[in-house]
C-alpha cells in the first residue's frame, strides 16, 4: 500500500514539475523538454525557421555544419518538420514570432562576424 500510495505522489508531483520550457541566455538557449533539459550554444545552430510537425507549425532548426557530430541524428516519418531539432512547444507566441526572436538572439549572442562563419 505504502508504494502504491508513494507512485501516486510521484505521478502527480511530475504533473508540476515535468514542465517544458525554453530560456534564451546570452551563450545559447537552454530548452527542457518533458524531463530532459538540453543547451544548444548558438554557434550550433545554423538557424531557426518555421516548418510542420504533422499538422502543427513549429520552428525548426539545424546544427551548424562544425557541431553536427556532438548530437544524435533523429529521424522523422515523411511529412514531418524537416531540421535537425523541432521545438514543438510555441510558448504562446507564432512560430513565425518564436523564430524570429531565436534568430536575433542568435545574432546578439554571437556577434554577426561569427554567425556568416558558423553556417
């Protein structure tokens, strides 16, 4: 009884923790996603765009062509979102909106010389 009882609370204590997010620092962005939390640097991220999860539009991205080897390829049926990574979560703001602020963040945080070089 006592494990069932403690399986419960565990359930639901993942049901205010296991929350997503994205958060935009000056060196990259950190993304959590159910209970893994990632940090991609911008200098791995070629760029963001707005592409399909099945139905949903979602922002997409690729690793730049020197950091491709640091993360595990991830396949897709057909007619999902093409890009490396998706971030399917749109934090209440268009894809369209989410991608634009990721790109000029990107920008910023590596100065426009290294982000020509990083593609």
């Amino acid at each position: 009884m006592a494990v069932a009882t403690s399986i419960v609370v565990l359930k639901v204590l993942s049901l205010f923790t296991d929350r997503s997010y994205l958060r935009i620092e000056g060196e990259g962005f950190r993304l959590r996603r159910g209970n893994r939390e990632e940090f991609f640097p911008w200098v791995d991220v070629a760029g963001f765009r707005v592409g399909k999860y099945g139905s949903k539009r979602v922002v997409c991205f690729d690793y730049s062509s020197a950091a491709r080897h640091k993360y595990p390829a991830r396949s897709l049926p057909e007619g999902y979102a093409e890009g490396d990574e998706r971030i399917v979560d749109d934090y209440r703001l268009e894809p369209d909106a989410l991608a634009d602020i990721l790109n000029r963040s990107r920008v910023e945080g590596m100065g426009s010389a290294q982000v020509a070089s990083a593609r």
